[in-house]
C-alpha cells in the first residue's frame, strides 16, 4: 500500500492551511478498514487517498483548468498590445541624393529656371506618438548638405530645421477614442478571463468532489455486497450441516445456493461500479491512465452526514455577489456600455485644436569656377539655436460627415448590444437562484433521507439477526430468513446512496452559491 508525498501547489493556485482538515473522526477509522479490506481483497497495490490530495492533484494537473489558465496570461498579453498604442513611433532618414535640371522658363515655377548639378546628403529624424488625452504630437528634426554647380557657379549649402506639430481633439476622440477603448475592452476582457478561470477552478473542485464521493460510496456498496456474499456463504454452510443431520430438505440447499450466487453477481456488478467510478475521478484528476495498473485509488475520507442549517436566502445572496459566470455577464455589461460611450462620442463633429513651432537655420556660399563654395554648417546651427528664422501656427480643424449615418447605426446597434447584455445578465440570475433552489431543496431532502434509511437498518439488522437465530433453533423458515436479509442489504444500500447523494449536493450547494474557493481554503490567483 502507497503513500503518497504532498504534491505541490499549483502556481496559480494556492491552498490555505487547516489545521483540522485531513483528520478522521473516530466513527471514520471502522470504514477504513473496510475500505482497507476491499481493497486488499481485490489483489492490486491500493493507495489510500484523501479528499484534500485529491483536489490538490486536480489543480496542477486537470485538463480544463490547464487550459483555462492560458486566458489570463492571453488577455494580458492584448492588453498590452492595445497600450502599446502610447508608445512613440521614433523614425529616421538617411539617403544621399543626386540631382540636376538643365533650366528653361518655367510658367508655374518662375524660382525655378536655374541650371544645376548637385549631390545632397540628407538625415531626418522625428518622434510621433498619442497621449491618453488624445492628443497626437510630432517632433522634427531635419539636416541637409548640398553642394554642386548652380548657373554656372560653384555652391555649398546647409540647412537645418527642427520643430513640432501637436492636435488636440475637442469633441471627437476627446473622452475617449480608439486607443482609449481598445485598452478599456482588454481590462474587462483580463477581469472576465480571470473570473473565467476562478469558475473553471469552482467547476473543478465540485467535479473532484462528486467523483470522489460517487468513488467512496461504491467501495461502502461493495463492502456491503461482500458483507452478504459472505452471509450467504455462512448460511449455506449451516444448510448443509442441517441437511446432513436430516433437519433440513435438499431445496432449502438449492435455495440458498441460488441467493449466494445472486450475491457474488451482485457483488461483481459492485466492483465494475468502483472501477468506472475510480477512472472517472482519474480523469477530473488529470491521470493520463499510463500508470492505472500500477495501483486503485481508495477514498480514506469517510462520507459524512450532519445536520445542515443552510440558509436559502444566504445562498441566493451570496451567489448573485460571488459567482464568478455572473460576475463575468456584469464585465460583459460594462463592455456593452464602453461600447455605446465610444459610438456616442463618435456621434460628435471633429473639432481639434492644432498647434506648431519651429526653427531654422541656413548657411550658403556660392565661388566662380575654379574657387571653391564652403559654407559653414556652424552657422547653420547657430541661427537655429538663436531662433533667428522661427514659425509657428495655431488654429482650428473642423470635420464633420455630412449625414452620420454609418455614426447613427453604430450608436443604434450599441444600444442594441447593452440591452442583449442587461438580458443575459437577468436570464443568469434567474438561472443561477434556480440552481441554488435545487441544490439546497437537495441537501434537505438527501439529509432526510439517509436518516430515515439509518434508521431503517438499525431495526431490520435486529430483524434479520433474530430471524437467524429462529431459524438456527428450527422456529423459522430459510425464506424468511433471505428475505429480512435483502431488506438490511436495500436498506444499507439505500442508505450508502442517500449519504453520498448528501454529500454530492453539498458539494453542488457550494459551487452553486460560489463558496467552493472559501469552503476549501483555496485561492486563485491570475499572475503568479
């Protein structure tokens, strides 16, 4: 028999400490002998497993939550790419250039009638970027040194400038524009993936739960099947003894053959249940299935059955504030309203402020052939850093479509989008308060029902003793006697079921009212 170490803790999940959690009671230890016993008796290596290594199992190796724990680290990723539309675009320009004109009367140009024959060499660089507030910007810089023949003069040319250009929206885009929108979308869409993966983990967990409950009451079930193989076994035994001591007839013998061969198919059936139930846990687990002959998975944890003081509206309460489905139909809401804020201010003529300053500077010389033109680039820069040839311009630009009509739809349809969200959101809530009804109505009902089974066998376990003692003293028949047996073994069977049918919704009961994550001391956390 194996016992397993701690796995770790999965990344983004982390499991609180309970000081008491793992502990069996006393009334416990009597059913995991029997567990231990069944397990022994079915021939592989078991290992004992409780309900918290389970879970723990689950969390770094279920399939579902592996996948669902890519989304947050997706959404992140666009919310990054949307920023990135902050980020200042640097561009920079180096060419050398020829050029040459052989003159004439130009009637659109008259500047340009001169003969030349030039090289340049040009460098430009600029920084072009959006702030948060709209506002779009670009800085400038420019260097060209030219030099060649001009009218048949030799020339040396530089010319520098540097300056920038910024526009300001005043109605369109000003509270909010594509840059804006797109990275107000991508948060909700992080927060709906982050709630998306605290329900994938809720769904876990409760799926982990019910199998490993549905697990321990097949094992309870076929201790009880072997429990009555084993009677029956027992009463065939005493049959025959009194069949060779002449106290009993030949189909008392046939009879009981039969019921002990009813018990064994039963018993077989039993165990088919506890395999199909082990393998349906393996898979919430996460087991590949590469190592399922190596040894069974036996519950230690015992299937519990106390009174419960839920409290409906509590439930309801806590589940329309906590759920994380519906908290993600609330996201959807606030995305459905950032739309129509968008389409709304797009509604708005385009009204932007524009403003520019620049500065320049120049040095040109120009020398018969054969002297040569050198101008002095210093100059250049000097007039620049004096300002000695500034501009600057401020103004108004004004656009607006003349019908709108593709604005107006957009507006419309964003109208359309919110209210579809407001009834999903309303449509969830009403399911979800049903969901919480039904588990709740369950766990009562289950309750009632695996007390009412309890004290169902206690009576027919003293029935079915007392008729066996009758019929060891020859007052009874062997009918009676298989009778009051089938009835203690529906009757622990029923109870068996009505316990883990407790449990089960329990468990339900959480997930359904969103206190699954406390309940089990874990945390989920998006960005380890």
């Amino acid at each position: 028999m194996n016992q397993p170490s701690s796995p770790p803790e999965p990344s983004a999940v982390r499991l609180r400490s309970d000081p008491h959690r793992g502990r069996l009671p006393g009334v416990a230890w009597l059913g995991a002998i029997t567990l231990l016993a069944c397990a022994l008796e079915c021939g592989a290596a078991s290992r004992f497993v409780t309900l918290r290594e389970c879970l723990v199992t689950a969390l770094l190796a279920n399939r579902d939550l592996q996948v669902e724990r890519l989304n947050p680290e997706i959404a992140q990723a666009n919310l990054s790419l949307a920023a990135g539309a902050y980020d200042p675009l640097f561009v920079t320009e180096l060419r050398k250039e020829n050029s040459s004109d052989s003159g004439g009367f130009d009637p659109s140009d008259f500047s340009r009638d001169a003969i030349y024959d030039a090289e340049s060499d040009v460098i430009r660089a600029g920084l072009v970027g959006l702030l948060p507030s709209g506002l779009t910007y670009t800085l400038d810089a420019g260097y060209a040194n030219s030099y060649g023949t001009r009218n048949f003069l030799n020339f040396d040319s530089y010319k520098v400038s540097a300056g920038f250009l910024l526009r300001q929206p005043l109605l369109k885009n000003l509270w909010i524009d594509d840059a804006r929108f797109s990275i107000r979308v991508s948060r909700r869409d992080l927060a709906i993936s982050e709630l998306g993966l605290r329900f994938i983990t809720m769904d876990v967990i409760n799926r982990v739960q019910l199998a490993y409950f549905e697990l321990a009451q097949t094992h309870r079930q076929l201790a009880v099947q072997e429990s009555l193989v084993e009677t029956r076994r027992q009463l065939l035994h005493g049959i025959q003894r009194q069949l060779e001591q002449g106290l009993a007839a030949l189909p008392d013998q046939q009879l009981a053959m039969a019921q002990l061969a009813m018990a064994e198919a039963t018993a077989a059936g039993a165990r088919t249940a506890v395999r199909l139930a082990e393998n349906d846990l393996r898979t919430h687990l996460g087991d590949s299935f590469t190592n399922q002959l190596q040894f069974n998975l036996v519950p230690l944890d015992p299937l519990l059955l106390t009174s419960s003081c839920s409290d409906l509206a509590g439930s309801w309460r806590n589940g329309l504030a906590h759920r994380p489905d519906l908290l993600q139909f609330r996201e959807e809401i606030a995305k459905a309203n950032l739309n129509l804020s968008y389409r709304r201010n797009q509604l708005f003529p385009a009204l932007d402020l524009v403003g520019g300053y620049g500065r320049k500077g120049a040095s040109v010389a120009q020398m018969p052939p054969p002297l040569s033109a050198n101008a002095s680039p210093d100059e250049a820069f000097d007039q620049l850093r004096d300002g000695t040839a500034p501009s600057d311009m401020i103004g108004i630009a004004f656009s607006v479509p003349l019908s709108l009509a593709s604005e107006r739809a957009n507006y419309r349809l964003g109208k359309h989008y919110r209210a579809q969200a407001e009834l999903r959101l309303k449509q969830k809530e009403e399911l979800v308060l049903r969901e919480i009804s039904d588990a709740f109505h369950t766990v009562q009902t289950s309750l009632e029902r695996a007390q009412a089974a309890a004290h169902g066998v206690d009576h027919a376990r003293a029935a079915a003793q007392a008729e066996e003692r009758r019929l060891a003293g020859g007052k009874s028949t062997l009918f009676l006697v298989l009778e009051l047996q089938d009835q203690l073994v529906n009757l622990q069977a029923a109870a068996i079921r009505a316990t883990a049918d407790y449990n089960r919704a329990v468990s339900q009961l959480a997930f359904a009212d969103g206190s699954s994550l406390e309940k089990n001391a874990i945390q989920v956390e998006s960005h380890p």
